[in-house]
C-alpha cells in the first residue's frame, strides 16, 4: 500500500537543508519513520563523504540518538570557512 507523503501531516519530518557558497540550495524532508527504515537496510552510506570539518561518523551516530530518543528541533548546524551550510531538524 503506498500513500502520498503530502497527505501525511501528523508525522514528525527529518529536514536536511543545504546552501552552498557557489548558490545552490538543496532542501530535503522525509518522515522519520521512513529515515529510521533507510537506516536499518542502508546505513548511512549517503552520508559518508570526505571533509576536514565534518566527521561523518560522528554526526551518523548523533542523527540515530536523536532519532531513537525522539528528539527534536536543531540537530546539527554546520557553517564551513568557504560558507556552505548543512542544517538537520526533526520536527
């Protein structure tokens, strides 16, 4: 049975913004009990990629503790020297 998200408005949403220096934007939501499922079957393989600021491992982890610990608001904010912005909220 499939359902269309927008008709989906009592589920908590896990919110990835990002903002690059060069101008892009990149804006996405996805239900929380979805993102738990991708976890189980993925991991967090579309997470993983190479910065000096950022450990990937680290802000993998703080994103299922706050899933499994139904948190929500402002998970993580990330500003880099050259000003691309990731932003993570469940809400």
């Amino acid at each position: 049975m499939s359902r269309n998200f927008n008709e989906v408005s009592n589920d908590k949403l896990f919110r990835i913004r990002i903002l690059s220096s060069s101008g892009d934007k990149i804006s996405l939501k996805f239900p929380v009990d979805f993102v738990r499922r991708m976890i189980k079957v993925n991991g967090f393989n579309w997470l993983n990629f190479k910065s000096d600021l950022i450990d990937t491992n680290n802000l993998s982890q703080l994103i299922i503790h706050a899933l499994n610990d139904n948190l929500t608001g402002n998970i993580a904010n990330i500003q880099t020297k050259n000003n691309d912005s990731i932003k993570i909220n469940i809400d």
